[in-house]
C-alpha cells in the first residue's frame, strides 16, 4: 500500500469506529488529525490525541513501515523530535527521536474492504508510478482547470520562501553581510546550471574584500577570478604575472581546473567568458546591492546587467539577464525586504518577464496549461521540482482533488 492511502484514510477519518492502540497496547483516541503539513517536516501538525487517558498535542508522522523512519533519518532529525504519534500499517521495529527517547505507535485500524482499498491503492499508484513525468497528466489534459490559479500563486511564494532559505544560509556563511552574500549568490547564477558549483566555490574562495579593493581596474578584477579559477591561459602572460601578484598580496589559494565544464558548451557559455562577465559586472556596479534593492522598475533592473559598447566582453543575451533577475534579483528583494518587514511587489516585477522555456515547462504547456510569464514558470518549476518528481501527489492542490475524485466515485 502506498504511504499516499494512509494519509487519505488518517486525513479523511476512515478510522472512525474502529478501535486504535500503541503497539504495547495501550489504548489511542484520535481527537483532532491536524494540519496537513504540504512543507518539509512531520506530515500532520497540532493534533491531539489520547493514549491511556493521556491527552497530547503535537505532530504526527506517517509511514507505511516502522523501519521507514530510520530510511528518511527522522532519528537524526530535530524537527521530528515532536512527535507524539508514529502512524503505520506494519510496525517492524521501535523507533526512537534524536534525544533517544522512545516515541509511540500506532497500527493504524481502517475498514477491510477490499474493493474500496484497492480503488485507493489504484488511484495512488498511478500517480505515483509516473517517475520522470508529471503524474497526473491524463487528468489535467483532459480538465488543465485542475490546476488552479490560486494554487500557482501558492507555489510561487512556496518558491521564494526555499530562496529565502537559501539566502538565510549564506548571510550565516557571510556574518550577516548580505552585500556578500549577493556576490555568492550572483556568482552562482552566472554558472547558468551547468558551472553554479564551480562558480559558488569561487565566490567563496574569493573574498570580496579583495576584490572591492580594485573594483576601478577591470584588469585586476578579471586577473584575480581567472587565476582563482585557474583559467588563466599559458598565452595570456599579463593576467598571469598580475594574478601572482595579488595571489601572494592577499595569499589566495585558487580552484582545480578541473572542477569547471566545457564539454559540449557553446562559446558565449564558456566559464572564462562567463568570468570576465561577472568581473566587468563587479566593475561598473558600485554599491550593486542597494542600487538594487532602492530600484523597482524592471528596466531599470535589467540595465544593472547591460554592458556598455566600449568594453570588450561581450554583452547578456535577453534570456541569461532573465534568468539572473529570477534567480538572484527578485529572491534577493524579497528576503530583505520580509527580514525588515517591510513591502516589495516581486510578483508584479515576476509577471513582467517572459516566461522561460525549459523541457519542463513545455511538459506543462502541452497539458494545456497557459504559461505567460515568469510566474507562471516559476510556480510550474516548483510544482515539478517538488511534487511531481518526488511523488508527493497527495500535498499537492491537484493530486488530492484527483484522489479525493477517485474516492468518491467508488461509492
């Protein structure tokens, strides 16, 4: 039986009338199920519960097995440590919290009947067979409304929340420097997928306060990044002896070569044009992180990445400057402006960017589903990313109103 049908009977109250102990016997009342947790941590919060007469309010988590607790390393994970019930249909084993404290289960008891169960069982695995695709695609072609508009501006800011997240991990890496923690983040994205970890670990390998010291001079900026990426060609004489220089100046230590992609890339996608892009950014964009956090019009926005004819480096496609705006830009808006409570439309910003064009979102459009701008992609890129490739059909807006339909029709 899939984990998804045990949600449903526990969600839906199935169990009622059917008597619930612990596995050492100890009799279970189940007062409130909870909150459906649609996020990471404990499947249901602030339920309430009765075991041996003992009322308890807390989480409860669900699992087919008991054994599954200790595959998901639960054991290991504070968050879980608030538990009052574990939820199975088969208890193979004890389990414990991360303070080694027993935690109590439950076999859960639920109706017999078999034709009913397997119409569950049948609606839950083929949502949850489809590995690689999106799951319930024979439904949503045949009604896209499924999908609704209030459950895509959801996921948006379920999206921005995990960036937020993000950018909260790196202002702990940079002391709570978020002009440092752009830098890390803006690096990243100019990997564009394919170089973002190479890319990142230069950034940290690379103080900023190195280079904020010769922002006037492109010369030394590119001479600094380049030699920390080790990507200064045998040919290239003058980069290499101005990287030896301020290499022992600041007693820089560089990357591995061998950490950076090239096959199968274009020219224009290059790691080394790619790096003398983000120099000539460093360059001409003082105070960047405040310009753009004070700036509110798109276009304003976009001319932070636009080179000037005078340089030699080659200027943004449309697209990459997108894509650093979606990214970097916006995220980086909108958590600075939640952790200082004040207000930022980025949804308004987000719809005035074309929408990208992956093989995900061209999944999506062929079921039918209008993709107008960034939002829209963005929101479709979290439900994939998050849902549908990790089978969590029953957290997700449509998966549940399809399962829930396949209930109802069994009666």
């Amino acid at each position: 039986m899939p984990e998804i049908v045990l949600h449903y009977i526990w969600e839906k109250c199935l169990w009622a009338g059917f008597e619930q102990q612990t596995t050492d016997g100890k009799p279970v009342e189940i007062l409130s199920v909870g909150e459906h947790n649609r996020d990471a941590g404990p499947d249901y919060s602030h339920a309430r519960i009765r075991i041996d007469g003992k009322e308890w309010v807390g989480n409860i988590e669900i699992h087919v097995c008991s054994s599954d607790w200790f595959k998901h390393k639960h054991h290991l994970d504070k968050a879980y440590d608030t538990i009052i019930l574990h939820v199975v249909r088969t208890a193979d084993k004890p389990i414990y919290n991360s303070r080694g404290e027993l935690i109590p289960q439950c076999v859960l008891n639920y109706p017999s009947d078999q034709d009913y169960l397997s119409g569950l069982f049948e609606s839950a695995q083929q949502m949850d067979s489809a590995v690689g695709r999106i799951g319930c695609a024979e439904q949503l072609l045949r009604e896209p409304a499924l999908l609704t508009e209030g459950w895509r501006k959801t996921l948006i800011l379920k999206r921005l929340e995990c960036k937020l997240a993000s950018i909260e991990r790196l202002l702990e890496i940079t002391k709570g420097s978020w002009e440092h923690a752009l830098y890390i983040s803006l690096a990243r994205n100019f990997g564009f997928h394919t170089n973002s970890v190479p890319f990142e670990e230069l950034a940290i390998n690379t103080p900023l306060s190195c280079l904020q010291k010769h922002r006037n001079s492109l010369f030394q900026l590119t001479a600094i990044l380049l030699g920390q990426a080790g990507l200064i060609h045998e040919d290239e004489n003058e980069l290499q002896k101005e990287y030896a220089f301020l290499r022992t100046k600041f007693g820089l230590t560089p990357l591995d070569a061998s950490i950076w992609k090239h096959a199968r890339m274009r020219p224009q996608n290059s790691p080394e044009l790619r790096i003398r892009q983000f120099a000539q950014l460093l360059h001409q964009s003082e105070n960047l992180l405040s310009k753009l956090l004070d700036t509110n019009e798109l276009r304003e926005l976009v001319k932070f990445f636009e080179f000037g004819e005078d340089t030699n480096v080659p200027a943004f496609g449309k697209s990459s400057i997108d894509i650093l705006l979606i990214n970097t830009v916006l995220p980086y808006k909108y958590a600075y402006a939640k952790h200082h409570h004040q207000e930022v439309d980025v949804l308004r910003l987000m719809e005035q960017i074309p929408a990208e064009n992956n093989t995900i979102i061209r999944q999506w459009r062929v079921l039918g589903q209008i993709v107008k701008n960034a939002a829209d992609t963005q929101a479709l890129l979290h439900l994939y990313q998050n849902y549908c490739q990790h089978h969590e059909c029953i957290n997700c807006e449509v998966g549940y109103k399809i399962f829930e339909n396949r209930q109802l029709r069994l009666f």
